[in-house]
C-alpha cells in the first residue's frame, strides 16, 4: 500500500514542476519586461535624448538677444517645448527660445518636451561689453567678456580666441584680421589674406555670419563701437563713417582736406594729423587736429609744420588725447594760452570746440600741457588714470597728473607688442608667447595658446 502511494506521488511530481516551470518563466518575463520599459522611460526623460544648439552662450549688458533652438534624438527639431531660465535677473527666454540679457551675471537655460523630457543646459553668462572695439584702430589683439581674440602669430596671423585663463582655444576663420575690432557679440576687422578676400568684415564672436561690409578701400586704421558706427581711414588719407548695422549702406566721407596719416576716434571726436610734404615719413605727420562729431568742424591745436607722432587716446574721457612733438614748436600758430616755448616730447591735448566758449573772448589755459616724457618714451594707451608708456625694455606707468610713476613690468624677454585688456595686461614675447598680467604688474601668467 505504501509503495503504491509512493509511485503515485512521484509520478505526479512530474506534473507539478511542469506546471509550476512555465509560470516562473512567465513571472521572470514579465518582470524583465517591466524593468526593461522602466529603463526605456528613463532612457526617454535623460537630457540625451533632446539638446540645445548650443552649449554655452555670451550676451552683453543691454546687448542683442539670440535664439535657441531644441532638437530630438531622431534629429528634428521640437517647436512646442516650454522654455525655462534658473535666474531671469541674469538672462529671461521665451516661448520660442529667445535668450535676452537682463543684467550682469550668469543663467541656465533648459527646455522641457510635453511629455516632461528634459534637454541639457545651457550655460549663459551675460558681461559688459567693450564700448569701442580697439583701443587704438590698429590692434590684433582684443580683450572682451573672458575671452581674447587674436591674429595667432604661430599660424599665419588667422583669427583665434582663447579664454583668458587659456582654455577653449580654437581658430574662428583663417582670415587674417588687422585692425581688430570686438564690441558686444560682433567682431570686426579688415580681412589681409588675400586667398580669402581683402576687406572689410565682420562676424559673430562664435565665428558665425561672416559678411564683407566693404572690399573697396584698403583700411590703415579702424575703430568701431558696440552700435555698429565704424570709422576707417583708407590708405589715400580719406576718412570714413560706415553703419555696419545697415546693411548695404555705402561709407561716407566724413571731411575734406588734405590726406590724413593717422587718426584716433571716440564718441565726440576724430583726433589726427595729416601728411604734409616738409614732413619725413613715416616718423610722424603734421600738426594735431581735432573733427567735432557734433559740430562737423575741424579745430587746428598745433601747425602742420610740426612733426607729431599718432594721437594717443585716453579711454577714459573723450576730450583727451595726447601726442609726441619730434621737433621745436618755434613761432607756429598755436591755440592762446599756451606755452610757446622750443618743445620736443609728450604733450596733452585737450579738444574743446570753440563756439562752446563764443567767438570773441580767449580759450582757457592748458589746452596743451607737457607730459613728463621724453620723445624716446613711446604711449602705448591712457586709462584708469595712469599713462602707461615704454623705455626700452621697460612697460611703466604714470599718473595723468604727473604725480606718480613706477614701473610696471620689465620682462627678461623682448616684448613685441603691449595691450590693454581692461582689467589687465597683454603682451606678445618675441618667441609668440602670450602672457597676461594686473595693471600694476602683479601676477603675470602665461596664456597658454601652443598649437
């Protein structure tokens, strides 16, 4: 009786566990499923799966908005995603993904599919930009918003930028930019490869929009502001106004006269000094002037007669400038009130139009004074109070008043070039090295641009 029972019982264990085997398969593939879709709806929700054009953004202080867009993983774009900015004080978006700057500061904007997906951010820093793209109308290297932009020496003078603590750096166009100009979200220069087009240009910081303005006039000198007024001088000595924010708009000459040989803008002024055939060039020209941008009148400081080098700028007021005599002022007619005594140096001149004081009683004093300089000394820019200037090897500094000079650098290298940069120093080794350093000298580092 027991064996029979025993032969029943394992006779149907047979059954039991081929029931049972096809229900855990089941439960185990039904769970497998489970975790695989859970694993699909995260996949689905990852900001891989939706991405911003860009990655990073700069936008300037009361500057031009730009437009983002959100693209799929399949590779089309979504036009219905909500928009959204972690700090609306800094940069606001819209509903179509228009990122304007609000104030000084910095943002994250991220889009959101309908379905809750999520793309990836976009890190928006919003900076003062520099009122005037140069600071001489001569220059190749350019500070603005952390960023440097440069005619790269070790490969053929092509445009570069580089984060001033020397990452992302990476070539913008193989145009050879002289004259460079960066204002706001535009850069501008004329273009000296000729395999790519001599002329005039301009584009995007990002190296984007690359549009001609003018292929026209060969330009020796160039310097535009953040609302798009160029002014240029061609290699005949004319001067020009151009509006880069029209586009198609011819340039006009901005006065007549005898060729110009160097000039220097700002707001309220085109200081300069013009060719003159008892003049040796190209040491200097002749004589200082100043165009009222206002009044469209031309006020002689200093005779044609005198040799004077390029006018300096002070960047911090619109009615300063200074300039070095390379011989005697004499007998030259020459504004009242100002010494008349043999000069050779550095002087300061001060531009005020002279209906400003009426026609008939005399200018104030000081109009032009004398810069503790020699002519040896060579003024590489005015600002923040101090006159920075070179003797010899040596980068100084003195303030406007004359009251203090020190020295600010004296690199064991030779320099070939000197920027100002704003809040700091640029220089150019003779080996294509680029440092940086504080206005007072402190700090000097190296910019690492190797290619």
């Amino acid at each position: 009786m027991k064996k029979g029972l025993l032969v029943v019982l394992l006779a149907a264990a047979p059954v039991f566990l081929s029931g049972q085997e096809p229900r855990s398969r089941g439960h185990r593939e039904a769970a497998a499923d489970a975790q695989a879709g859970a694993r699909e709806r995260v996949g689905e929700r990852s900001p891989a799966d939706l991405r911003l054009s860009r990655r990073d953004l700069d936008l300037f202080e009361h500057g031009g908005s730009v437009e983002l867009s959100v693209q799929r993983a399949d590779g089309t774009r979504d036009t219905a995603a909500r928009w959204e900015s972690d700090n609306p004080r800094a940069a606001r978006v819209n509903e179509r993904g228009l990122v304007s700057p609000t104030g000084l500061g910095q943002a994250r904007i991220r889009a959101f599919a309908a379905d809750g997906r999520r793309s990836n951010d976009c890190a928006v820093t919003v900076s003062k930009p520099n009122h005037w793209g140069s600071v001489s109308g001569t220059d190749t290297l350019v500070v603005q918003g952390g960023w440097v932009y440069f005619a790269h020496p070790a490969d053929g003078g092509k445009l570069y930028r580089v984060r001033t603590d020397g990452s992302r750096l990476g070539r913008l166009s193989d145009d050879e930019p002289c004259h460079l100009n960066v204002a706001g979200r535009r850069i501008y220069y004329y273009n000296g490869n000729r395999e790519t087009g001599y002329g005039l240009y301009t584009m995007t910081i990002d190296g984007e929009e690359r549009t001609c303005l003018n292929d026209r006039d060969s330009i020796t000198c160039l310097r535009v502001n953040r609302h798009g007024w160029a002014y240029y001088l061609n290699e005949r000595g004319e001067v020009f106004s151009l509006r880069t924010h029209k586009p198609g708009e011819a340039a006009q000459k901005v006065f007549d006269g005898r060729p110009v040989h160097s000039m220097a803008v700002n707001d309220f002024h085109i200081f300069y000094n013009r060719h003159w055939e008892d003049i040796v060039q190209p040491r200097g020209a002749g004589g200082v002037f100043s165009y009222s941008l206002k009044s469209k009148k031309v006020n002689s400081h200093l005779s044609v007669n005198v040799n004077t080098s390029p006018v300096i700028l002070d960047q911090d007021r619109d009615d300063v400038a200074y300039y070095c005599s390379y011989g005697d002022h004499g007998d030259v007619a020459i504004l009242p009130g100002i010494d008349h005594s043999p000069s050779e140096g550095w002087f300061r001149v001060l531009a005020l139009d002279r209906e400003e004081y009426g026609t008939g009683g005399p200018l104030p004093d000081g109009l032009i004074s004398r810069v503790k300089l020699v002519s040896g000394d060579s003024i590489q820019w005015a600002a923040g109070g101090w006159i920075y200037y070179t003797r010899g090897r040596e980068l100084r500094r003195m303030q406007t008043d004359g009251k203090r000079d020190q020295l600010v650098l004296a690199p064991r290298d030779e320099v070939v070039s000197w920027h100002w940069g704003g809040e700091r120093i640029l220089f150019w080794s003779a080996e294509g090295r680029l440092f940086r350093a504080l206005p007072d000298g402190r700090v000097t580092e190296e910019i690492a641009v190797a290619r």
